[in-house]
C-alpha cells in the first residue's frame, strides 16, 4: 500500500515533513489562508542533488470517506544549468499559499516529494463554527 510508504515526523526535528499553517477554527464559507512548508525548522537544503520535487494539498472533511485534492504546487528550479549542478540562476523553496473556503470541519494533509528521501506528510485539523 502507498500509505506505508508515506513517512511522518515532528516537522520541528525533521527538515522533509510538512508543516501546514491555517487557523485552527474558521466561519463557514469564510475565506482563510493556507500555507504549507518544508523545512520550517531545519533547512531542506533544495539543491540540484537534494530538493522537494513538489507538495500535494489535500482536504478530508469530518465524516466523509474520501479526500478532496485543493491542488498540486510543483517546484523545478534546483540550480541545474549547463554549466552544471548548482550552478543555475534559479532556485525554488519549498512553500506555497493558497486562500480557501470551508463548508464543513476536517483535517489538511500534505504530501510532499523530496527527489531522495520519498514521501512524507504532515497534517492540521480545522474547525468550521
């Protein structure tokens, strides 16, 4: 099952696991804004050799079965170029911000790819009043 390939950590001890940040409780259909990283505490390095590839937001509302996707950020500037590793005019962190709008409490997952220590995912529940 993919599930047991997904690795979780305390995001404070642990640079790859992601770290969502919303408010705990929001109105419903009030919009609020999401934001999710990688390496909040420790630096993910983020490196041609060493990088999140991308971060996969889902939500799970309360009761329901299935999760819903709220979107797929893919981020491709590691430093690669032709004059070669690290040596590119561009690189990318780990962190997106997305404003969203909730009908019903449940729960944030993210997924993310790190390109050489697979998967990992962090959560953060939210309650609608």
């Amino acid at each position: 099952m993919i599930g047991e390939l997904i690795q979780t950590a305390d995001w404070k001890k642990e640079k790859h696991a992601p770290v969502i940040e919303c408010p705990d409780q929001v109105s419903a259909e009030q919009e609020f804004v999401v934001e999710v990283s990688i390496g909040k505490e420790i630096p993910h390095p983020n490196t041609t050799e060493h990088h999140i590839s991308w971060i996969d937001l889902f939500f799970h509302p309360e009761g329901d079965k299935f999760a819903y996707n709220v979107g797929r950020f893919e981020f491709g500037g590691h430093g690669e170029s032709v004059k070669g590793a690290n040596q590119g005019p561009v690189y990318t962190e780990p962190k997106l911000t997305i404003k969203v709008k909730l009908m019903q409490g449940g729960v944030f997952h993210a997924v993310s790819q790190c390109n050489i220590h697979g998967l990992w995912e962090g959560e953060k529940e939210v309650k609608v009043v």
